[in-house]
C-alpha cells in the first residue's frame, strides 16, 4: 500500500539535501518525489540558504536576489515499510513539519 508523505522546508538547500538523501542512502525511485513551491509563486524558500546565498568569494559580486516566497514542499509517495526512513530522512535535512496522508 503507497503512502504519502510531505515534508515542509524553508530552504531550497534543504529540499535539495532531502532529495538527495532520498535517493542515495534510502533507493527510493526519484520519480516518486515530487518538489514544489508552496502557494501560487515561484520559491526558493523562506531563507537564504546555500547557492542562494552572496558568493563568499573575492571578487564575484551577487548577481541577484533569490525568490522568497514561502515554503518548498517534497513530497514522497513510498510504501509503508519506506515510511520510517523517509520521515528520518525529511527530519535529518530540516524539515519543519511532516504531513501524512
């Protein structure tokens, strides 16, 4: 039986490293994850984070501001065996609020 599970993050960086986590450490398939903006606009978050975030190098300026928007929603859709692995993997990369169903 397929479950449904979405996480909440506040970073693209977090939805990215979720991703990721998803696929290389737990083998779920990546067509069974799904990353979308919360609301109707384009996201990057809620938080500057990561590739978001000004170049910490010298001599390269910023070259524009990220899209903070709201929140970035990944949801999965796994099995009830890949449940508790997918919830530690969502807590583990930052998520603010999991939602079953």
């Amino acid at each position: 039986m397929q479950q449904a599970i979405s996480g909440e993050f506040s970073t693209r960086r977090g939805a990215e490293l979720a991703v990721e986590q998803l696929v290389q450490e737990y083998g779920i398939d990546r067509a069974a994850i799904a990353v979308t903006a919360r609301g109707a606009a384009n996201s990057s978050g809620s938080e500057v984070a990561g590739a978001d975030a000004e170049s910490g190098h010298p001599g390269v300026e910023k070259q524009s501001s990220p899209k903070l928007s709201g929140a970035i929603d990944v949801s999965i859709s796994c099995n009830k065996s890949e449940e508790p692995s997918v919830e530690a993997a969502l807590k583990k990369t930052g998520a603010q609020r999991i939602v079953k169903g």
